[in-house]
C-alpha cells in the first residue's frame, strides 16, 4: 500500500494515508509506525487539532516537568515531547524522560491505555482557521505559497485539511472530556487564566508536580 496524492480545488495537495489526509513531510511508514505505538502506564500526550495551541501547551507541559527550567535547545525540546504522527515511535528516544506526547490523531485513531493520559487542547476554529491557513502559506511542503484564505476556508470548511475534520476531531474527543484520563481544555480559557490552568494541568500530570507549583507560588 502507498499514501495516494489528492489535491483538492485551489487548495494545497495532500497524501491519503490509509484514509486519513496528511501533508507531503509525513511518511506512511511513520504514520503507522505512530497508530500502533502501545502506550506506557506513564505516558502523558498533547493532543490537538493542527493549530490549536498544541505548541504553547507542549512548553507548559516542559516547564512542569522541569521545574520552569527552559530547553537549552530547539533539539531537546523536540526530544522531550516528539510528535510520533511524523516522526513514528523512534521520536521515543531511549533513555530520556518523556514528557508529553504531542499527536494530531482523533480519539478513534490515537494509541490507547488506560493508565495513559490524555490531554486535549481545543481553539475556537476561527482562529484554528487563520493559523492554518498561516502555516499551510509558509510551509513548502503544502506547495500553497500563492494560495488565499477564502481557498483556504472552503478547504477547511470541507474537512479536506491534514488531519481531516476539524469539528469531528474535536467532538471525537469531547465525547470522553469525562474519562478520568481525559483532560479537555480551552486554549481561550488558558489565555485568559494562565495560573489556574497551569495548575490543572500540573494537577493532571501529577500531585508531585501541582504540589512542587504551589510550594513556588
């Protein structure tokens, strides 16, 4: 099997992968390479929709777990918190403590444990929309560098974006907003009460971490 090129319309070209809608920098061997990774007890992932704040939330995440201690490098932040769809289960590197798992996948398709936990970042998809639509314009990979945004809009309106859907991903994973390794939040609400979401989130992470946070108020 190969992931099958599909272009849409005036729209950036996109590979089909086993069904699901990908960018040309993926490569079907690591996107299944991703989908069958078995989560360890202790794994934490980030997950989003593309453009929802995964990022900010990975260096929240980072900063958690090293006690507001900042990467030295770009590298050991990548390594710290890989993004396994593109990079497949050898982003897992040996030997360095993980900190979150950053995936784009729906809740259908993500790798699963019980003892895993989950964190969803979710962003009002006007402005999920314009950062796409930012991202999708500098990245040569999409080959849409003279593309517009009311192309743009249609593309994502249609759901024919990398990662598909935008209001099925975020309803695939509303629907277990209430399992209790499920932690789903607002990249509104983070901007507007930082403190209290850092918290929540170290909270969810671990008492260890919540406790050394509110030790260091």
């Amino acid at each position: 099997a190969m992931a099958i090129p599909v272009r849409v319309p005036r729209g950036p070209p996109y590979l089909d992968m086993d069904g699901f809608r990908l960018n040309s920098c993926y490569t079907l061997e690591g996107f299944r390479d991703a989908l069958s990774y078995k989560p360890k007890p202790d794994d934490k992932f980030v997950v989003s929709f593309p453009k929802a704040g995964t990022t900010w939330t990975q260096q929240i995440g980072y900063l958690i777990f090293h006690q507001g201690e900042p990467p030295s490098t770009p590298q050991e932040f990548h390594d710290n918190s890989p993004f396994i769809d593109m990079f497949g289960c050898g982003a897992l590197k040996e030997g360095i403590k993980l900190g979150f798992i950053k995936t784009h996948l729906p809740y259908n398709l993500v790798p699963k444990s019980p003892q895993a936990k989950y964190l969803y970042v979710c962003r009002n998809p006007k402005d999920t929309c314009v950062s796409f639509f930012y991202h999708t314009s500098r990245f040569l990979c999409y080959d849409f560098e003279g593309g517009t945004f009311e192309d743009f809009f249609e593309v994502f309106m249609n759901g024919e974006t990398d990662d598909g859907d935008y209001f099925n991903h975020v309803l695939s994973w509303y629907e277990h907003r209430n399992d209790p390794n499920v932690l789903f939040i607002h990249y509104e609400d983070m901007k507007a009460e930082p403190k209290k979401y850092v918290l929540n989130i170290a909270e969810f992470m671990s008492k260890d971490h919540h406790q050394l946070l509110l030790q260091n108020e």
